[in-house]
C-alpha cells in the first residue's frame, strides 16, 4: 500500500495483518531481538513452495490439521514471491529481481536508456515511506498470535514508525488470532473494519 501510494493515493486504509511501512517490521523485530527470518533465508521466495515455508504459519495445529490443510494447498497455491520481495525490504532478493528485469529482452528501450542505477533507485524508494499518506487514516489489525509479530518486546513499535507518515494512524490487537484469512478471521476482523466505517474513522 506505501509504494501504490505513491502514485494513487488511497482514501483510506484499512488492513488485517499487514505491516504497511517496511522498515516498521524490521524495527519490530529488532526490538525482539531478531534479524532474520524466514523469507530472508533465500531471496524470491514462494509462499508454501515446500514445508518449511507451510510450518512457519502452522503454530497451534495438530498434525492431521498441518497434515490436510498442506495437501490442500498443492491445489490452490498462492505465489506470492514478488510481493515478499518488496513487503519485506529484502535488499538481496530486490536487486535479484531488478536484474533479472535488467537482462529481460521485454524491457521497453526507454527504460533501458535512463540506466540499471536509475531503476534500481526507483525500486529501492519504494519501499519507504514520504508523505504520500499525510492525509489519509489508517487501520491495522493484527492477531495476538501472529506469527509476524511474535518475538517483539514492544508491539506497538510500528505504531511509532509508521504514525508519522499518517494522518491517523490506530493499531488494533485481536485476541488469539493468526497471521491468516480464513473464515472465522474474516468474520472477526471485517466486523472491526465495519465499525470503523460506520464510526466514520476514514473521514475524521
């Protein structure tokens, strides 16, 4: 949503588990004393390519539970490489996937011509924050059990980071929930999201 922002800005945010300033996630895991993680591991990930990557989300089930939600994920994946890459200010992974762009023959020649630097910069600020959402209120939503937010001593840290690019800027805990969309989280968090609307937060 940061970096869309910068070129249509939103009337609006509102969000379930999202982490919208980068370098917010970074400064949440670091008060925790962790930095690294998984899709940090290998740049371009795909989500639930394989176990590992499966398990991550897989806190609090039993294993016949892992077992079939798996196999049903073989059947329904969800690719979401490009998306880690640039939600997660991986550095590696972003100049992997610009390169690769750099060497692609579909590259229109008046991108070529302004520079690999040129493109690279453009990529890399992205991922930052500037005063495109100055004016507009935002929402977050997050599980007391998700698994991006485990591990951090202060779980309000990315109110602190991120609240200064914001007009409005609230973060909501929902207890016992996951880092996940399935129906029973629908329910609870859209009911939030409504309340929200109705209590006229977006307009305020």
């Amino acid at each position: 949503m940061w970096a869309l922002a910068k070129f249509f800005r939103p009337d609006g945010i509102s969000g379930y588990g999202m982490t919208n300033n980068p370098l917010a996630r970074f400064a949440g895991a670091s008060d925790g004393g962790k930095y690294s993680w998984l899709y940090e591991k290998s740049s371009c990930r795909i989500r639930e390519r394989g176990k590992p990557d499966f398990l991550f989300y897989a806190s609090g089930m039993t294993q016949n539970e892992i077992d079939r939600r798996y196999e049903n994920c073989h059947h329904s994946p969800r690719f979401k490489s490009t998306e880690d890459t640039f939600m997660f200010f991986n550095i590696a992974a972003l100049t992997e996937t610009i390169m690769k762009l750099w060497r692609a023959d579909f590259l229109p020649a008046a991108e070529r011509t302004r520079g690999l630097a040129a493109i690279i910069r453009e990529n890399l600020d992205l991922c930052f924050p500037d005063d495109s959402l100055n004016q507009v209120n935002v929402l977050e939503l997050y599980g007391t059990e998700d698994e991006i937010m485990l591990g951090t001593k202060d779980p309000t840290l990315a109110s602190t980071i991120t609240a200064p690019y914001c007009k409005n800027f609230k973060m909501i805990f929902l207890e016992g929930l996951h880092h996940c969309t399935d129906a029973k989280h629908s329910s609870i968090f859209g009911a939030v999201w409504l309340d929200a609307i109705m209590d006229d937060y977006f307009n305020s």
